[in-house]
C-alpha cells in the first residue's frame, strides 16, 4: 500500500492534481509515495516501455529526454565530451542546479531508487522510495519539491519547443545535476530564419578589392612585413576575401552550401539559438515567469551556459578553437603578435569580438603617442641646462630670502635650497608639452574616426549591415527584477490575495511587454539614486580634503624637527599620493556596487536599459574618486592661500598649503604617475589575476566538503560540463571597459603635465590584452555570443572625455604651469627679449615687522637680518601707495591666461573637426563592395531561381513530349510496346536540389 508524507501547513510549495491525495480534513497534507514493492514492479514495466518508445522515438526522430544512470556500464565507448551518451546528438547548452532528497541526512538514497523520466512522462524508477511509514517534510524539503515541479515543467516546455534533453539520475543524496540540452536540425531552422542569422550561399568567395594600385601595392609590402606577426589560425591573412551571405529561410534552402547539416552552424550559433528559446520560454508554476533568467535569479536553477569546445591543455594534436586561441592568443608568449579577431568573433560572439578588437586598435595607437611622448621627454632632459628660471633659482649669488613656509616653527629660507624641484619641473614644464598637447587632442579624435571606420569594416565582413537597432531591441525581454516588481503593483491595485492572482491567467500577463511602472512607481528609485550619488561625491570630496589636512598637519610637525625639515615637501608629497591610491582603490570596489546596487532600484525594463545606467553610474562614481585628488592639485593647490601678513587658515594655527616654488606642475606629474601606475599594477595583477584564483579556490573546497558529493563518478575523467561549471561566470565586458576608460582619461585629460603617460599605457595595454585573453580562454565559463554593430554607450564616453580632455589641458597649460607668464614677460617685460630675471619678476616683496604677532619665525638661524622677504605673486611693494594689492603685471598674465584658453580649445576643436571631416566613417572600398554584393545577390538569386524553374519544367516537357510520341507510334503501329520513357530519368534527377 503507498504511505502518505505529511506537508507542513503553510509551506510555499503548489501541490499538483496529479501527485497530491488530500486525507480528511486534518491540518497536515500528504503527498502520495508508492511501497517499494510496488515501485519495484512499476520501475520493471516502465523501463521495458521506455525502452520501445526510445527505439521508436529514434526511428521518426522525435524529441527524446534521457535519464541516464551513471552507476549502469555503457554499452560503446564515449568518443566526446560534448555530445550526449549516444556519442552523435552535440550539447548546445547546459543548465545546472543544485538538488536535496526530501528528508534525506548523510547517507540516505541510494544509486538503485532514483527517478528516470522517459519521453512519454512514465516513471521508471522512484526518485524515493523510502521505508514504511509517514515521512514528514521540513519546510526546506516543502520549497525543494516546488523547485522541483518548476524545473519539471520548464524542461517540458523546452522538449515542446522542439528541444532534446538528457541529464543523470539523482543518485545521492544531494548534489549538481546538468541538464543537457541539444538543438536538432529541425529547430536550428525554424529559429535561424525567425532571427535572421546570415549564413553563406552557394556562391564561391569573392574578393574585396582595394582602392587603387597603390594601395594594393601597399597592402601587400604591409602584409609581407607583418608576416611573422600573424597568429597562425585558418582564413586569418585572408581578409580580403568574404562569402555571399543572406538570411537563412527554410523556403530558399536551395541557395545555402549545406554539406553537413550538424556542423552548417557553428557552435557559438548553436548555442545562441538555443539561448534565444530558453529566454522566451515560460514557467506557470514560478508565478508565469519568462525564461531562464528568471528561473536563475529564483534559485529554481544555478547556472546557464554554452560549452566550451574541449579542454584548452589537452595533450595530443587534435586541435578545437579554444585551444587554439589559447595557442595563438591567450599566452604572454604571443604578445607580440596580431589578434585573431575573427576567430574570438567565431568562438565568442560579436560583442566580445568587438571589444579585443577596440583594445587592439587602442593599444595600437599608443604605440605613436608614446614615442613622440619619449621624445617631448627627451627633449626637456636635453634643454635643462638652457633653462634660464632654473639656472637663476640655483644660483646662490641672487639671494632670494623667501617668508616663512609655516607660523612660528618655520624659518626664513633662500630660494636657492629648491633648485632639485625646479630643475625636474622643468623636464614636464616646457615649449614642447603645448604642442605634445595638441597632438594628444588631435590623436584622440583620430582614434575615435579609426574606430568608426574599423567598426564598419568588421560589421560589413561579420554581415553585422543588416542589423537594425530596433529590431535587436525588440527582441530583449523583460528582466525577473521588472516582472516582480510589476506584479506587486498589479497585486497591490487588483487587491485580490496573492495565491489567487499567481495561480490564474489574467489578461494582464498576456499584454504586450510594455513598459507597465510610471514615473511614480519610479520616483522613490530616482530619488535614492540622486540622494546617493550626491552623497558618494561629497564622500569622496570629504575624503580629498582630509588628505589635504594630513599634508598641512605632518608638515607643519615636520618642521618642528631640524631633522626632518630639509625633506618635509617630499615626505609629505610621496605619503598623501600614496594615501589616496589606497582610498581610490577601496571606494572603486565600493561605487561598482553601490551603482549597481542603485541601478537594480531603478528596476530597468531590458538588460541593455540596465547595462546603460549602470555604466553612467559606475563611470561618474569612478570619474570622481579617480580624478579629484589630481584636479586639487592642477587648479585649487596654492590658489587660496592669501599672502604674508593675510594668510588663509583651514584651523587654528594650520594654513593652507602652497605649491612648491618651481610650481604645482612637478607635483601633479608625481601624483598622476603613482596614482595611474598603482592603479594599473595593483587592479590588473592583484584583483584580475589573484581575486579570481582565491574564488576557484574556495569553490573547489566547498565542492570537496559538500556532503553527499562523493562518489564513483570522480574516479572518472570528469565530462566537459563538470569542467565548465567549476569555472568563474561571465558577468559581462563592463569592468574590463572601465578599466580602460579610466586608462584613457589619465593618458588624455592630464597628459600636459605626465608626456610619459601613454607609454605607461601601452605597456600596461601588451599585459592586459594577453590578461583578458586567458582569462576568457581558461577561467571563465562560455559566454552567450551577442550580435551587436557597435560598442555602444562606451564610444560616447570617449568621445566626451575627448573633448572635455582639450578643456582640460588648455587650463593646465594656462593656469598650472608657468609656460604664459614666462611668454607674457618675454615678450612684454624683459628688456632684451630672453627671460633673465623672470624669477626675480614673479616675486613679491613683504615687509617682515608687518607679521601678525605670534607668527614670527621663533629662534631664527638665518644668517642675516631680514628687512624683506619675498613671496610668489604678482602684488605692488610696501612702498606703493596700495601695497599688497594686485600689480598689473598679475592682470596682464590673467588675461594672456584667459585668451590662451579661448584660442587653445577653439584651435583644437577646429582641428578635431577637420580631422573628422577628412577621414570619412565608411571606408571607400567597404562602402563600394556593400553596393557591389547587393547587385551580386540579386545575380545570384536570379540565377538559382532560373535554374530552379528549368529543372522543375524539364521533367514536364519531356512528359509531354513522351507522350505525343507514343500516340504516334500507336497510330502508325511501328513502336515497340517495351520501350521506357526518358521523363522518369530525369525526375530523379532533378531531386540534387532538395537538400
């Protein structure tokens, strides 16, 4: 007799019709268990019948779902990792989950009483069959069933739309069952046409080709020179070669080269063809939730992803393309050489393609920056000994007596102690970093036009022309997070009870997907995000300010010791830089979450809406904390700090700080350099390469120390879906885009002041090309290959920092450095044309008994009296009738400032659109041959339409012709009666067209 299994009132699982019995009117339900002897009878008959159904179900080529117990000997040996037990149905897509037997402790179910679900829906084996007796479910065992029955019902759902399913018995007592899921021919049709995916026709490949014999010539000496720079992958130096591709259409299979219908599709398509059904496919039982994506954010399964093709280290000679990208790409040992873009275009999808591709072109155009950065370098290295403000800052004769630098503790000092900092200033401070800034505004616009022009090139040759962005966008669905929060609010309007609503199908589940939350619904989201973001920027200007005064605080206590007095400015400048990498290094991983903590609020409708805000979050949290600490010192340091007599205090006794005499330029350079290279050093190697390795690691410990895990199957060579679900999963492109655009903003924005930042760059860019590469090739698992034209909302934020980058250096020419005022007294003050006595201009005089009283310098062991000291700024002496008052030497360099700027930007900008204008987004060749394949497709088409209709009426005519001789033939009585007609011949012939 079957026993009964109490379930707990109030549990969330839905029972089913089919497998609950409801007893009495007790408080306790049960859930219906079959004895074993009866299980044992059952599990004999069915497995006979599924036996016969499966040998029938192969015969017509039905969906057939196998159940396949991993303790039963296999009766041929696997020739793949990747393909279903049957060694000939390929695995297009796993889908993963994590299960618990009900009731089941450590030890309980055994490999012989395990469910296998055959394709007519009978039960061979129990999945259970415990002992006598009532078993009570735990609330934990109440949700697992309910997990269960979705997962029954989705992976129905996917067989009815034409999927093949295979996944191992549940034999133990908890652990990971993978769900394969195989596409066939069938079903690859049906969605390659509904998703028009282009694939190649007939017609042979053509040739792209080049503008002019020159350029042809070019091209070729080019492509000879970089020969031993090409990675060695099929079809990769023809690039000038492209197939004639059209949307797939079952009804013109006629015009498609389809050799081998198993491999006429690649895997990466395969793969997004089946992705494509999993999002669209619907679960009644998880309250009418929408595709996988759902299921996953429920917990209903873990993981969802495509194979890899085999492993990446495999010993022996049989070749897969992940292993080799690995070979050609995915080593530090290659770094020298070209990207095969088409084949991660291949293997993982255009999206990815599109960003290596954008990474190789960035790096690429590093390469010429760099070497005129060298050269900007070089040249201040070999004019430091021409320099005139320096060489009168060393010399001791000048004398300069310079005011305190602090209150009390700090001691009148000659400016001839500062000789070092001028002089280094001087390698970054000089004629030729205006121009090198041109050149890097010019650089930048002309990158961006590459890339249009790259872009283009790679959509026309991936078929990508055709794409509308509409269309793609139609095609996204709503996110789990939207569709939750849309049902509350329909919930909370329809005022009807929660089981009620989930469990009918009212007519608003069964509107179009349109956007259901307004502005109200969104307000509080809004304002949580503008609260919070404001809030994260004040943070990190809190944070910037007290780093301000712990540079004011430790020198001035620095100062205190005759010791520690000569190396304050350096103490305290290497320390501070040193603090705010530390800070801008937490607060990164911090504002990555808190937008997307922020975005999520939002609750976007489409994964792209989501992916768009959280990069305008991220990049504005991560623009601020990167760059705050260098725009203080590049516009606010030593701005506001007063004069002798009339100083600005932050506190009691602390006055703001100054910049060094030879200027703040030498100290931005130091700040840019160590806060870009730790950044670069410390994020790329520590937490790209160590962060992930600890996480794979803990991983595999919680898998050895899950109970219940253990088992036979870990003798055994581990199958390819074990191995790809121990690796790390995609999250998508987001931080590896990121991490460049900070890159370029350090190697634009301030590269006046750092010439050498773009070297920096590039080195860095050769690591981390190869560091991305690995990472795709052997840490992470597969991911979906997307079709996307473009790079989306990240070619805007280049484009803005492009131009905000001119702004950016015209104010640091002007205001930072001393490039004006040194062309402003050339050329208006200095009695023969040169800057001797520039220093001695820039100086003002104080008067040393107008010091407030307790400021002067205690114990002072300077050598002479001091009458005068002087201080940097343009103000009137103590004996003009304003003194201390702006001079007009101060306003003239304000002005020649301002117009600078105005002329600079304008210049620039002039430039940066002529630039646009002279290089066109399509290139000319491209452009032609888009024509030039519209006009050979429509050829194509009337060619195998004419051959099509030929063949279909020769068998008709020669019919006819057959028989008017046969009439004749009887008329005249001359015909032999066993001749045969020809017309039957050449039917059969016609037949090579049906594929």
């Amino acid at each position: 007799m079957p026993k009964d299994i109490p379930l707990l009132p109030g549990s969330p699982r839905r029972l089913s019709s089919r497998t609950v019995v409801r007893g009495g009117q007790g408080p306790k339900q049960y859930l219906r268990v079959p004895s074993p002897q009866a299980a044992g009878q059952r599990a004999s008959a069915s497995l006979h019948s599924s036996q016969a159904s499966r040998r029938e179900c192969s015969r017509d080529s039905s969906v057939i779902n196998n159940y396949l117990d991993a303790n039963e000997p296999q009766s041929e040996a696997r020739l793949s990792r990747m393909h279903f037990h049957d060694n000939q149905r390929k695995v297009d897509y796993v889908l993963a989950y994590h299960y618990r037997k009900r009731g089941a402790h450590h030890g309980h179910g055994s490999p012989g009483h395990s469910l296998a679900v055959i394709s007519n829906g009978e039960t061979g084996k129990e999945r259970h069959a415990g002992g006598p007796g009532d078993i009570e479910l735990g609330p934990l065992d109440a949700l697992e069933e309910e997990r269960r029955e979705q997962r029954d019902e989705f992976e129905h759902n996917l067989m009815a739309a034409g999927l093949e399913l295979e996944k191992d018995l549940e034999s133990k007592s908890q652990g990971s069952v993978f769900v394969r899921i195989h596409a066939p021919w069938q079903v690859l049709a049906r969605e390659a046409e509904f998703l028009k995916i282009k694939v190649p026709t007939k017609k042979e490949m053509y040739e792209i080709k080049a503008g002019g014999s020159i350029a042809k010539k070019f091209s070729a000496v080019l492509q000879t020179l970089s020969s031993p720079l090409q990675p060695r992958v099929p079809d990769h130096s023809n690039n000038r070669m492209k197939n004639l591709s059209y949307p797939f259409s079952r009804e013109k299979m006629y015009l498609y080269n389809i050799q081998e219908k198993d491999t006429f599709f690649d895997n990466a398509t395969r793969s997004r063809i089946v992705h494509e059904i999993l999002k669209r496919t619907a679960c009644s039982r998880a309250n009418n939730t929408m595709g996988i994506n759902s299921l996953i954010a429920n917990n209903i399964y873990e993981a969802a992803y495509p194979l890899h093709d085999g492993e990446y280290d495999s010993p022996g000679d049989d070749m897969n393309d992940r292993k080799l990208l690995y070979q050609e790409w995915a080593r530090y040992g290659v770094f020298y050489k070209f990207q095969p873009i088409d084949l991660i275009r291949k293997y993982f999808g255009e999206k990815i393609g599109l960003y290596f591709a954008w990474l190789g072109l960035y790096t690429s155009f590093l390469i010429p920056s760099s070497v005129i950065g060298v050269i900007v370098f070089l040249y201040g290295c070999a004019t430091i000994e021409e320099d005139i403000p320096s060489k009168e800052m060393c010399d001791h004769q000048n004398a300069f007596t310079m005011c305190p630098l602090c209150d009390k503790s700090c001691d009148y000092w000659n400016l001839s102690s500062a000789c070092g900092t001028a002089r280094a200033s001087h390698l970054f401070d000089n004629p030729a970093t205006v121009f090198f800034s041109i050149f890097m505004a010019l650089w930048a616009t002309m990158f961006l036009e590459n890339w249009k022009r790259l872009q283009m090139r790679l959509g026309y040759f991936w078929d990508l022309t055709g794409i509308e962005e509409e269309e793609e966008r139609s095609k996204e669905h709503s996110r789990p997070e939207y569709e939750t929060k849309v049902r509350e609010k329909l919930l909370k309007e329809s005022g009807k009870s929660e089981v009620q609503k989930l469990d009918g199908n009212s007519p608003e589940d069964d509107e179009d997907d349109e956007d259901k939350l307004t502005w109200k619904d969104r307000f509080p989201g809004y304002l949580m995000n503008f609260a919070s973001i404001l809030f994260m920027i004040a943070l990190t200007f809190s944070i910037v300010f007290g780093v301000i005064v712990y540079r004011i605080t430790t020198a001035a206590a620095l100062s205190l010791s005759k010791t520690t007095r000569s190396n304050v400015r350096a103490t305290v400048t290497a320390t501070a830089v040193i603090i705010n990498l530390v800070v801008i290094l937490i607060l990164d991983e911090i504002y990555g979450a808190v937008a997307k903590w922020l975005t999520k609020i939002e609750v976007p409708k489409t994964e792209q809406t989501f992916e768009e805000r959280l990069i305008l979050k991220a990049f504005l949290l991560k623009f601020v904390n990167a760059y705050s600490p260098i725009f203080y010192v590049a516009f606010f340091k030593g701005r506001f700090v007063g004069r002798p007599g009339s100083y600005v205090y932050v506190f009691d006794g602390y006055r703001m700080e100054e910049c060094a005499p030879g200027g703040c330029l030498m100290e931005l350079c130091i700040q840019l350099s160590i806060i870009m290279l730790g950044k670069q050093l410390i994020q790329n190697n520590i937490f790209e390469i160590g962060v992930p390795k600890l996480k794979k690691l803990f991983r595999k410990l919680k898998d050895e120390n899950e109970p219940g895990e253990s088992g036979p199957d870990h003798s055994k060579r581990p199958e390819q879906w074990d191995l790809d679900y121990s690796l790390e999963p995609y999250t998508g492109l987001t931080p590896e885009y990121m991490e460049m655009i900070i890159q370029f903003g350090f190697v634009t924005l301030f590269v006046a002041s750092f010439p050498l930042a773009p070297v920096f760059a590039l080195l860095n860019n050769v690591i981390e090309v190869r560091l991305d590469a690995k990472k795709f090739v052997t840490e992470l698992r597969r991911p979906d290959a997307v079709r996307t034209k473009d790079i989306g909302i990240w070619f805007d934020i280049l484009s803005g920092i492009g131009k905000f980058s001119v702004i950016i250096n015209a104010f640091v020419i002007a205001v930072t450095s001393d490039f004006i005022p040194r062309l402003v007294y050339q050329y208006s003050y200095s009695h023969n044309g040169t800057l001797h006595g520039f220093v001695n201009h820039t100086l003002s005089f104080f008067n040393v008994s107008q010091l407030k009283e307790g400021t002067q310098p205690e114990n002072s062991q300077f050598d002479q009296e001091v009458q005068f000291c002087r201080f940097k700024d343009y103000r009137e002496p103590p004996w003009a009738p304003n003194p201390y008052e702006f001079s007009k030497q101060y306003w003239s360099v304000l002005s020649a400032r301002l117009a600078f700027v105005i002329i600079f930007q304008n210049l620039v900008m002039f430039l940066s659109v002529l630039v646009d204008w002279m290089i066109p987004d399509i290139p000319t060749d491209i452009s032609d041959q888009i024509k030039k394949e519209k006009s050979l497709l429509v050829d194509f088409f009337l060619k195998e339409e004419h051959e099509k209709v030929k063949l279909a009426d020769e068998p008709t005519q020669r019919s006819q012709g057959g028989g008017d001789r046969s009439r004749r033939s009887r008329a005249a009585s001359s015909a032999p009666s066993g001749r045969s007609q020809p017309g039957s011949i050449a039917s059969s012939g016609s037949q090579h067209t049906n594929v």
